[in-house]
C-alpha cells in the first residue's frame, strides 16, 4: 500500500484511531448527558459499576482545579497544543503501539478539550468508586491511560538493534 507524502501507514492509522476515539468520546457523552443526571448523583448500572455526573474542571482524574475561565481556556489549549504535538510525531509512527498509543492519547486529549470549549468543564460519568478506584472518568481519560501505557511499553519494547547491543 503506497503511503501518503508525509505519513507512514501507522501513521494514518494513528489518526483514524485519533478521530474514532473524538466520535465515540462525544456520542457516549451527549448520550450520558441526554440522561439529566444532576451532578453528584449517581445511577447504578452493573454490579459495582455506576453512571455518576461529575463535572471536572481540573486535568485528568480532577486534579488542579481550573475554576477561572483562564485556566479553563489554558488547560483546552494545552490539550491542543499536546495533541497537535502528538500528531506532528504521528506523521511517521513505524511501531504499532507507537502508533496506537499517540492516537489514543490525541483522540482523548480533543475529546476532553472540546467538552472544556463547549461546557467549561469535562463531562466524567465511569463511576467504579465501588472498586476502590476513587475517580470517576470517561472515554477520552481511557483512551489517554491505555495509549500513554501504550506508548510505555513501546518504549521499553527490545528491538533487534537493542538485542545486538
């Protein structure tokens, strides 16, 4: 398969897998939110999992609060600038999980970026607080934790100029 000036075909994939994860992270959202839940409250789903709203306006998993629309503009702009960053080194991604990882992490880092644009905070609703894991989070934090966990193991991954070396 020839390959686009400028992208290798990992690369390409990394941004399909980019805009499927935009997709997805928004319809899962505007489907959560179609339910009126009100803030805080919570609503049994299966077993120990939960649809709770939270309405998070720090970074990931709540942390520094972003109160200030200031910080709440700073904040979507770093999240662009990142996955802008992210899908400059996509462009020439050779490694399936190079590859799978940094569309992961583009793709939820826009999807929490446009909540912040549209609602000034990110819509988190994944309750498993039941389970001992004290966040609540959504689709686009689960694309980030799984493709930067991803881009971990690509990096210690042992590669035949490692072996010989």
């Amino acid at each position: 398969m020839a390959e686009a000036k400028g992208f290798t075909r990992l690369g390409g994939l990394a941004f399909v897998l980019a805009a499927v994860v935009i997709v997805v992270d928004q319809i899962v959202k505007a489907a959560f939110l179609s339910l009126g839940l009100p803030e805080g409250m919570g609503q049994p789903l299966v077993g120990p999992l939960h649809l709770t709203m939270v309405w998070n306006r720090g970074v990931s998993f709540g942390l520094f609060r972003a109160d200030h629309d200031l910080v709440r503009w700073a904040l979507t702009a770093f999240s662009l600038i990142v996955a802008a960053l992210l899908a400059w080194w996509a462009r020439n991604a050779t490694r399936p999980l190079m590859g799978l990882g940094l569309g992961l992490v583009m793709g939820g880092a826009i999807g929490n970026a446009i909540d912040r644009a549209r609602f000034g905070a990110v819509v988190d609703f994944v309750d498993v607080t039941r389970l001992m894991f004290p966040w609540v989070f959504n689709v686009a934090d689960s694309a980030i934790t799984i493709g930067v966990i991803c881009l971990l193991l690509d990096s210690v991954r042992k590669t035949p100029e490692t072996l010989a070396t």
